[in-house]
C-alpha cells in the first residue's frame, strides 16, 4: 500500500510533462496543424472578407500614393495568415492598370476584428523573375 502512495506524484508528474509536450510539439511544427505564430496559407482566397481585405488594401496604398491612381483591384490570387493579437494578412492582389494589364502586388495587413482595427504595413509590386 505505501508502495502505491509514493507512485502517485510520480504519474501525476508524467502524466503533466506528457500533457504539455502535446501543445510544445505543435507549435514547434512537428504536430498536426499550423506553425502558431507562423504563417500559414489562407484555406479559401475566394473568400468575401479576404477579397474585401484585398480591394480595401489597394484603396488604402492609394491613399497613401504607394500606388498608382490608376490601379483597379482585380482579386486576391493567394495568402497568408498569421495569428498575432489579431491577425497578420499576406495577400498576393491582382491589380489592373490603366491599359487593362494585370500588375501583382503583395499586401501586409493586420486586422484586429473585435476593435474595427485595420492597417496597411505595406503594398508593394511582386518582383519579377529574371
């Protein structure tokens, strides 16, 4: 019986340490699921708040002049999220330009939906490969 009393603090500690070492393996990437704190893709593009994120980001570099008067938002073609005290946005925007071409930006936006904040950390044009 005093065997069984001295064993208990040792499985209730084993079973804590096994426990934590759950949540520690993901974030550390080696669970399922995403890279807390890293980015990740975004599942839906097509989305209605991504694309509304997407056309509110071009009005905003406008605004700014980070981008040309002339640009019209076409779509957000890809993203990335990552989960901050908010949310961070990567968005890959397809613009057009005056003559009609397609001109790909990325945009960095975080959002924080339970205060209204939004803010453009930046616009800026897709570089081409050489």
């Amino acid at each position: 019986m005093a065997t069984h009393r001295h064993c208990l603090p040792l499985l209730l500690v084993a079973a804590a340490l096994a426990l934590a070492a759950v949540p520690a393996r993901a974030a550390l990437g080696g669970g399922r699921g995403p890279l807390l704190g890293g980015w990740n893709p975004i599942p839906d593009v097509s989305d209605s708040h991504i694309q509304e994120l997407g056309g509110w980001a071009l009005g905003q570099a406008k605004h700014q002049k980070l981008a040309a008067d002339g640009l019209r938002f076409r779509r957000v073609v890809r993203g990335e999220q990552q989960v901050v005290s908010g949310m961070n946005y990567r968005l890959y925007v397809d613009a057009a330009d005056p003559a009609g071409r397609t001109v790909p930006y990325v945009a960095v936006v975080y959002e924080q939906v339970w205060t209204r904040t939004r803010q453009l950390a930046s616009f800026n044009p897709v570089p081409r490969a050489p």
